[in-house]
C-alpha cells in the first residue's frame, strides 16, 4: 500500500461535515476536523444530517486530531468521536483553544446532555485534550526510525483563530512530503483578521471550494451597502433580523455597524442642531438598538474583545482612538431566555425599529426561529441574510420563497412569508473563486494534487476547470480529484 493516502468521511457532497483523515502509515493517521452535517447534506455513506452523528469510521490508528476552526461543521462531532474512543490530543490554534471549549459545550447539551456536572466532566476532558499550537510553529506529533510527521498552523482569515493546516512527512530514504489541508478560507477585507496568505509550497492541496464557481461582491463597499438596505429595510417602521452564525459572522457585522454608527454620529455633530444625524429615510443611527440575541454568540464576543493581539492593524487603530468596535453604547443583549421571549413579544407588538442579530446562521435553530415565527407575517419586518444558505436549510427556503409570498416550515409549522428578503454580498467567510485561485498559483511550488472539497457539485467543477487551464499555461502537470 502506498502511502501516504488521504480518506474523506465528510465535506464531499456539499460544504458542511468536514472530516477527512491522512493515513501516514498502517499504524499512524490524524483527522483534520470533525464537523456536523446540516441542512439536507449527506455522508458519504449517504445518511441525512440529522442522524448522522455517529462516527462510523475505525479509530485505532488515529494518533491526533487538527481543528482547523471552531464553526460547528468543523468541529461538531467532536463528541461523538470522543465517545466513540479517540484518545489523542486536539490540535489547533491559540484562539481556537480559548473557542473551542465554547462550541462544544453548546455541542454537548444540544446533542448528548444538559446535565451540569456532565457538561463540567466532558469540558474538563476537552481542555486536557487541547494542546494550542502558536501559528508559523512546527509541531513534532511523531518521530520514528520509519516515519516523522511535522505539523504547522498558518492564519486563515476565515474566523478568529482559523488555521490552514502544512503537514510535513518523511519517510526512510525519501525527501518530506508537504501536504496542506485548506480549512475554510477567509476573503481580503475582512473585518478583525488579516487576509491568508499562501505558503511557500504543497506536494498535495485539500482545498475548499465552497464559492469556486462565483466572485464575491465588492467588499470594500459592504458597508455602504449594508447601510443602505438596512435603512430601506427600517423605512417599513419594523424590525429588521439578521441571522448570524455566533462565532466569526456575528463580530463582523458589530463591528460593520459600530462603524455605521460612529460615522452618523460625527456627521451628527457636525451638522447640529439642522439635522439630528438621521439618515434619507429617517433612521436615526446614533440611537437605534442593535439587539445581540445570544448567549452563545456574546461569549463569542467577550472571548474576542480578549483576543485583540490577533486583530488586524485597522481594527487595533480603532480601539486605539478609544473607539470599543464590538461593545458600543447602543448594544444589547440577551441572555437569558425569559428575556428573550420577552424581547420577541415587545418587538413583534410594537414593530418599533431595532436589528436583531440571533442565530443560528441558517435559521434552523436557535432563538432566529422564535422571531421569525412571531414576525414572517407581517409586512413591516424585514430578514436580511448576509450569509450562505445550504440547499434544505430554512434560511435557504427563505431566500428562495421569500420574495415570493411563498411560504417557510419552522419547527413542523408552515408560515407565510409577507415580510421582507434580502440578501447583501460581500459578507462571506470564504474565499471566492479568484482568492481560491491565487491561493494556489502564488505558491512558489505548486502542488501536483489537489483535491477539492467543501463545496457543491457546480463549483467544485467550475474551479476544477479553472485550475487546470491556469496549470496548462504554465505547462505544469496536474491530478485534480473531486472526491464523493
């Protein structure tokens, strides 16, 4: 058997459960990542989402774990793979240690108990496990006379503390191996984090492709735009919702409106007393509540405030100015859910003007759910999606039906649609199809395999063609496997 060789247990038919495993030799493997399915997404072996938590694959060889990132298709059967018997450490980056305890708490009581003195065992076994690894820092995770295996982490820039993973082997009489396991890609110009970049070299890439068939969105000019439709969407004198994942979406989007609202607040105070500050269609920034909805994702967001060194120059210049980017005056959470309810009844009775941002991302659980119930049926409110919806989620059935006055299925119930849908760009995660493209073609040595994943059929095939042509240009020979 040659190896080494690289089986997916996840990530192959669409962008949620991502697992694959590098078996290095016939007694030495590491998994990179263990996520949750979602949506109407399968395994390989073909079972749904919703029951396919079980980790069906053998694990004797599997000597450690690498979380590339802390988001719940990455991460979330984490669990499961600990009750099914891997001993091995956690391998990820700094920011992702103090993160990951945080997900996969949230993981267990969603998924095996809500029993406190359970939750404190497992958390306790999580933090033993997690060993954080500095970025640009080789790790030794085996060192034999027949094979040795070097791991590093490098930025990302998907979310905070996201990883590309460079894994080095070598073998009795051969030269190093250098194979690189993608993660999630982050895009240029995103708020807190620097952008990727490339590494020097890669003998086999395992890239996503989750936007390899489309070109995001300006960007730069987001926040214009983010501006504008919220101000369009508030001219209905409602409440405008915004579902967000809590980790990585949500802290951008605070971080987008604290900008908002400081630069309406200067034009206010330049103009005083003609204007007020309010906008064309009356929106008076400086005073208008941004409602955080989570409990969840307000962990999040003290645990980033705390993470500052790994911010980009921008964002520390702000804080720098004594500007507070993700704990302005005008935020509001909620945490405890008697409040919540609460909060659900005054804004669906009142339909004062407010932004709401709760999760889940794509509206399949999570206190969303409890809004959109309350407010689909009334015209005044608005849903803004500012991020991707997988196919047989219910934010995608939104996006789809919405502008229509169709209809959407919330916990077994059927709601007509008469509020507002629209969907902003330039607010992905991800890198698009030319950020995957410079990705690869701006190493020094580029890889001889790539194997695409994290990513529907479409684009995974748009990249692919895309890549091949680019090798053809440079006379560069190429393996391109999309595996299923």
């Amino acid at each position: 058997m040659q190896f080494p060789l690289i089986d997916h247990h996840g990530a192959t038919q669409g962008v949620t459960g991502s697992c694959h495993q590098l078996r290095m030799d016939a007694s030495h493997s590491l998994l990179i990542d263990c996520g949750l399915f979602q949506g109407a997404e399968t395994s390989p072996e073909g079972r749904s989402a919703a029951g396919n938590l079980a980790i069906d694959f053998p694990l004797d060889t599997v000597k450690a774990l690498v979380a590339t990132h802390v988001h719940i298709d990455h991460v979330g059967r984490i669990p499961h793979l600990l009750a099914a018997g891997f001993k091995g450490p956690i391998l990820c980056s700094e920011p992702s240690a103090r993160l990951l305890p945080l997900v996969l708490e949230d993981a267990f009581k969603l998924s095996v108990s809500r029993d406190q003195a359970k939750v404190e065992r497992y958390l306790q076994l999580i933090e033993q496990r997690i060993i954080a690894l500095p970025y640009k820092t080789w790790f030794t995770l085996v060192d034999t006379a027949e094979l040795r295996c070097r791991v590093r982490l490098q930025r990302a820039g998907h979310i905070l503390g996201s990883a590309y993973v460079e894994i080095d082997l070598t073998y009795p009489g051969q030269g190093s191996t250098r194979i690189l396991f993608s993660g999630d890609l982050g895009a240029p110009h995103a708020p807190l984090l620097p952008a990727p970049k490339p590494p020097y070299r890669a003998d086999i890439l395992i890239l996503e492709s989750t936007y390899g068939d489309r070109l995001h969105e300006d960007r730069r000019t987001r926040r214009q735009r983010l501006q504008a439709v919220i101000e369009q969407a508030l001219a209905d004198r409602g409440t405008v919702l915004i579902p967000a994942f809590s980790i990585g979406r949500t802290q951008e989007l605070l971080y987008e409106l604290e900008d908002i609202i400081f630069r309406r607040a200067r034009q206010r105070a330049a103009t005083a007393p003609r204007s007020r500050g309010q906008g064309e269609l009356g929106v008076d920034w400086p005073e208008l509540p941004i409602i955080l909805d989570s409990p969840l994702a307000s962990r999040f967001t003290t645990v980033y405030r705390q993470l500052q060194s790994f911010w980009d120059q921008e964002a520390l210049q702000r804080v720098k100015c004594g500007r507070r980017p993700l704990g302005f005056e005008q935020l509001v959470t909620v945490d405890e859910h008697a409040d919540h309810l609460q909060m659900v009844r005054h804004l669906a009775d009142t339909a004062r003007p407010a932004i709401v941002i709760a999760g889940s991302g794509m509206c399949s659980s999570g206190r969303i759910v409890n809004y959109l119930k309350a407010m689909l049926g009334d015209k005044r409110h608005n849903v803004l999606f500012v991020g991707y919806q997988a196919k047989g989620t219910p934010g995608h059935a939104l996006q789809t039906h919405g502008p229509k006055g169709g209809y959407v299925d919330l916990d077994g119930e059927r709601h007509t649609i008469r509020a507002g849908i629209a969907t902003i760009g330039g607010y992905s995660a991800h890198a698009d199809r030319h950020g995957l493209l410079n990705f690869v073609t701006r190493m020094r040595e580029w890889p001889g395999e790539i194997r695409l994943v994290h990513g529907e059929a479409s684009a995974k095939r748009a990249l692919a063609e895309l890549l091949r042509s680019r090798y053809e240009q440079r006379n560069r020979p190429v393996t391109i496997v999309t595996p299923d």
